[in-house]
C-alpha cells in the first residue's frame, strides 16, 4: 500500500512539473532569463530590420496567401461543370500539391547544399548568406507558370491533369521558397532562431489566414484567369523585393546588426 501511495505521489509531481513548463511558470523562475519584454523588444527590432521585413512582406506573405487560396478554392471550383468531380475525385486531387511538395522538398535540399558547397569552394569558406537567394529565382519562375496554367485551366475548362500538374508546380515552388527564406532568416539571426522564425510563420500565418475572406469572391467576380493573372504579377513584383534584398542584404546586416543574445 505504501509502495502504490509513493506512485500516486511521484505521478502527480511529474504531472505538476510538466504543467509548470508548460505554462511557463518554471521557465520564470530561472534565474538570467530574459522576461517578456525583453522577448517582445527583440522580436519587433528583428522584426522591422529590412532584410527580413522585406523578403518577408513583399514576396514569402504572398506566395503562402496564394498557396492557400488554392487549397481552399479549388475543391469549390472542380465540383461543378466542366469537371463535376465527386467527393473522392475531389480529394484524390489533394495528392497533386502533396507530390509538388515532395518534389519541391528533395529539389530544394540538394540544390541548396550544392549552392552552398559551390561557394564556399570558390570563396576560401567564406559564407554570404545572400548566395541562398539564388534558389528563390527556379522558384519564383515555376510559381507564376503555376498560377497562369491554373488560371486558364479553371476559366477554360482544361483537362483536369492541367489544373492538377499547376497545382503541384505551385507547391513545389511554395515549399523551395520556404527553405531558402527559412535558411536565408536564420543564417542572419543566429542566436535569435526562435524568434526569426516566429516572424516568418507571422507573415506566413497573416497570408494564409486573410486569402479565405476573399479568394471565392475575387474569383466569382472577375473569373479565373484574370484573378490568377493578377496572383502571378503579384509573385513576379513582390520578387523584386529578393533582388533588393540579395543586392543590398549585406549592407543592412551590418547597419542594423542582430540585438543581444538572450542567453
């Protein structure tokens, strides 16, 4: 009995002590932590640093946002004529961005560590983190062929397999960036990783949350095609904001070095 009551007990601290990390209590009792201020201080002076703010606002916002109008549009657009897809049809569909995402992942971890590899070669080890850029250009190509195909694959009643290879382009093309603009932020902010990324994922989550409230109606309004046009010019314009930041990120970096490390 006594053996049964040292279980109970020893559950119920570990129970209370995972509770307490997850609620940050124990965290703010740490001694040498930086507090919440501190934190929030750091992630907008991050934040508003131009090589982050820019590649993240003018370029990676928009191909996530268009990224999931697709997926919230298209199950809409394929049930009705021309292509009257079932259920199943509909969601055997989903394997087209799934592929694209797979492709996208293989392509961008070997093309970024032969970017990488190739340079430091060249350059005696020395690292520029604006040479991950680069991988962005394949990206940004397959993104606007992408929209356009998938546009005129909705307004002109292409076969299916069109819609579903644009589809699965776009993916592609949205999983290369997220790598390279992940890799890009982090080689920037070493020693602030988490909070780097959080910014990314706020852009990302900004996107993909308001596309919702528009999309459908944009494209009732206007059709297809002139409403993924219109996604496509926006991609190529918002990559101006990469150039900018391949041609100029060195010199904001220096300018506008990182804040302290929090630890």
């Amino acid at each position: 009995m006594g053996e049964i009551n040292k279980q109970q007990l020893e559950r119920k601290a570990l129970i209370t002590q995972q509770a307490l990390l997850l609620a940050g209590v124990a965290g703010a009792k740490e001694k040498g932590r930086p507090n919440v201020l501190t934190v929030l201080k750091h992630t907008i002076s991050i934040g508003v640093r131009p090589h982050i703010l820019i590649i993240s606002l003018t370029y990676y916002m928009f191909l996530v946002m268009w990224t999931v109008g697709l997926a919230t549009t298209i199950p809409l657009l394929v049930l009705p004529p021309p292509y009257t897809f079932s259920e199943t049809s509909t969601a055997l569909l989903y394997l087209a961005p799934a592929i694209g995402g797979l492709v996208g992942e293989v392509w961008g971890h070997f093309f970024n560590d032969h970017l990488c590899r190739s340079y430091l070669r060249k350059h005696n080890n020395e690292w520029l983190p604006e040479q991950r850029l680069w991988a962005v250009y394949p990206a940004v190509a397959i993104g606007i062929c992408a929209l356009v195909l998938i546009g005129q694959s909705l307004q002109n009643g292409l076969p299916w397999i069109a819609l579903a290879f644009g589809w699965g382009m776009y993916s592609a093309a949205t999983v290369i960036t997220s790598t390279v603009v992940s890799a890009y932020i982090l080689d920037c902010f070493p020693k602030h990783s988490a909070l780097a990324s959080s910014i990314i994922n706020f852009w990302r989550t900004t996107g993909g949350f308001s596309v919702v409230y528009f999309q459908f109606k944009w494209i009732a309004l206007n059709g297809a095609a002139i409403v993924f046009g219109c996604q496509a010019g926006i991609v190529a314009a918002g990559f101006l904001g990469v150039v900018a930041t391949q041609i100029w990120g060195p010199v904001w970096r220096s300018r506008y070095p990182p804040p302290p490390a929090e630890n």
